[in-house]
C-alpha cells in the first residue's frame, strides 16, 4: 500500500471527514531537501470533518499529525494541511 492510501486510510478512521484529499506533490520538490526519486516525500493533506469542531488550529494539526506519525518519521518529508471544522 502506498503512503498515500495508507494515510488516508488513517485518516478516514480517525476524523470520519464530509471531504479528505491526500495529494502527493513530491514532484513540486524536485531537487530540493528530503525529495527522493519515486516520491511520496511531500504531501498536502485538505479535510474537513466535524471532529474538529471546537478544537483550535493548533489542536488540528496536532491531532492530524499524530494521527501520520509513522509517515512522518518515515518517507515524508514535508507535510502541509489545510483543516476545517463542518
């Protein structure tokens, strides 16, 4: 299973979101730290779930992050989130 499948797996479970997108944009990175050839190095993760009601920004990414932890501390290198509450 990719890292991509296997995160958004996670996150399905953990956050149950109206909307997740797991976008792969190692290719973007080309060159730069931490991109390796084959990708999965740089992600963007979009997701809006009503867990995240009531929960500060800081709380989100927190709980987002720990929910990839086992890909952060492995392939993927970069990861940027865009998070909201619905």
């Amino acid at each position: 299973m990719s890292v991509k499948e296997t995160m958004t797996r996670k996150l399905e479970a953990a956050f149950a979101p109206v909307s997740l997108t797991v976008l792969d944009e190692s290719d973007q990175h080309r060159g730069h730290g931490g991109w390796r050839e084959g990708g999965e190095t740089h992600f963007r993760i979009q997701i809006a779930s009503p867990a995240f009601k009531g929960k500060s920004r800081v709380d989100i990414h927190r709980a987002i992050n720990a929910c990839v932890a086992d890909e952060l501390q492995g392939s993927v290198h970069a990861l940027a989130i865009e998070a909201k509450a619905e």
